[in-house]
C-alpha cells in the first residue's frame, strides 16, 4: 500500500480555486492593449514609468493564475 503524494499548495487553507484561460488572456490583453504601437522610437517621449506599472499588473495577473493551477 503506497501512501499519496500532496499536491502543491494542498496544504493551503481554504476551497481550491479555478483559472478560466480566457479570463487571463482577456484580462493580460486588455492591460497590453494601451501600449500597442510603442516602440523604440517613442522612449523619447513614452510615458515610462506608465508603462512599467501597466506590464507590472500584466506580470502580477499572470503570477496569480500560476500560483492558483500550482495551488490545484
């Protein structure tokens, strides 16, 4: 008889959570979408630190829906 292994984040209080895909890809595109048509030539007049907060939220959605498939 073999004892089972815990899952990642199994000892975790609280009920397991879901991630819907296209609920990640929907949000992450909506946050990109204000930063299409920026490139290289822009920087000079880019609003920088706009655009660092708006991919640090992007990088925080997509940390979040790791951290709840490994908590599955």
């Amino acid at each position: 008889m073999s004892t089972p292994i815990p899952r990642p984040g199994q000892h975790l209080p609280g009920p397991p959570q879901t991630v819907d895909p296209a609920q990640i890809h929907a949000e992450v595109d909506q946050l990109l979408a204000g930063l299409d048509g920026v490139g290289p030539a822009d920087f000079g007049d880019a609003d920088l630190p706009g655009q660092a907060r708006v991919l640090e939220r992007a990088h925080e959605v997509l940390v979040q829906a790791l951290a709840t498939v490994d908590k599955i």
